[in-house]
C-alpha cells in the first residue's frame, strides 16, 4: 500500500490536529525531530511482557510470558496470579485480561482459603463462601440448630448454589461435624 508508511523504533512526540482530525505527528527517530502529515495512526507498543522481576520467581515459555494454570491462573509459585497479556498461549484482548482477571481472583481466593484451613483450628472462625459471606462459625450453629444436609444448609445460610469451591467446603465441614456426632 502506498499510502502506508511504517515507523519502527519511532518516539512519537506529538499528535498534531484540527480539533476533529489528525493532521500530523510530530516524532522522534535516530534523535532526529520531524513531522510527518497524515490523516490518522496507529500507534504499536510492542508485544514483550514486562515479567523481568519474576524470571527467577515462576515459569516462563519461550516468549517470556508466564505460564499459568488455565482454570486458576495460578504460576507455578504457589499463590503467584497471572491475567493478561503476561500470560502464555492467549490472544491478548482485553477481554480476554478481563476474564483472566477474575479467573485468577477466584483463584487467588481459594488459594488463600485452603491455606487457611490447614493454619486454623478448625475452631477458628474464617470466611467460607466468599460469594456471600458465610462464616464458619454461622455453618457450625445451623448444623447445631439440625440443618444435617446441604441443601439445608444453603438455603438456611443463603449460601450460593453454584460455587463448587464453597459447595465443597461447606460439605467438607458438614461432614466433619456429622462424624463428630458419630463418634
């Protein structure tokens, strides 16, 4: 295309216009100043994940880009989260970040909450179902009170019924208490 001119290693300075439309650039190439005219720009800032303070800390692909697990986008350090466009094997949109981005929450939360649970006495009170709110010790007075099944339990706590990570959690507890009772 002739009416294409690309600009590699280029500092644009500034953007010259009318108000309404571009009118020239003002750059910056091999410390020589010029304007170039045009009716519009696009502007690349390159592809390279700027992830050099973690190339000792996680895995990197080739590329250079963190390798995450899919499903939590947790690195290979446990409790290390990665969205976006640090991540290897994605088209990289925003809307792809943004679904990474709460992928990685999600699990970043769940990180937190297992480790948790193998730090406290299971008589410690800490925050269940994320979703909603639920403490453990709010799970531990239904079951008390006869709430003896989940479904019980969901609808007494208004806890969410379609998170599996606290599904699993509040099953987890329930179970403990009911062999308690075994016992």
């Amino acid at each position: 295309m002739s009416n294409v001119t690309v600009s590699y290693n280029t500092l644009v300075k500034k953007i010259i216009g009318n108000g309404t439309q571009v009118t020239a650039v003002q750059v910056e190439e091999s410390q020589k100043n010029y304007e170039l005219k045009t009716s519009s720009i696009i502007i690349a800032i390159g592809n390279e994940p700027n992830v050099g303070f973690l190339k000792e800390s996680v895995g990197l692909d080739k590329d250079g880009y963190i390798i995450v697990n899919g499903i939590t986008q947790e690195a290979s350090l446990p409790g290390v989260f990665a969205a976006g466009d640090v991540t290897e094997g994605r088209v990289h949109l925003a809307v792809v970040a943004a679904g990474d981005g709460t992928q990685a929450g999600f699990g970043a939360v769940k990180f937190l909450v297992d480790n948790l649970d193998n730090k406290k006495s299971k008589e410690s009170d800490y925050i269940v179902c994320f979703c909603k709110g639920i403490s453990y010790s709010k799970i531990i007075k239904a079951i008390k009170k006869g709430n003896l099944t989940l479904n019980s339990l969901q609808k007494k706590l208004g806890v969410c019924t379609g998170c599996r990570a606290c599904k699993k959690r509040i099953e987890s507890i329930l179970k403990a208490e009911l062999d308690k009772k075994k016992t």
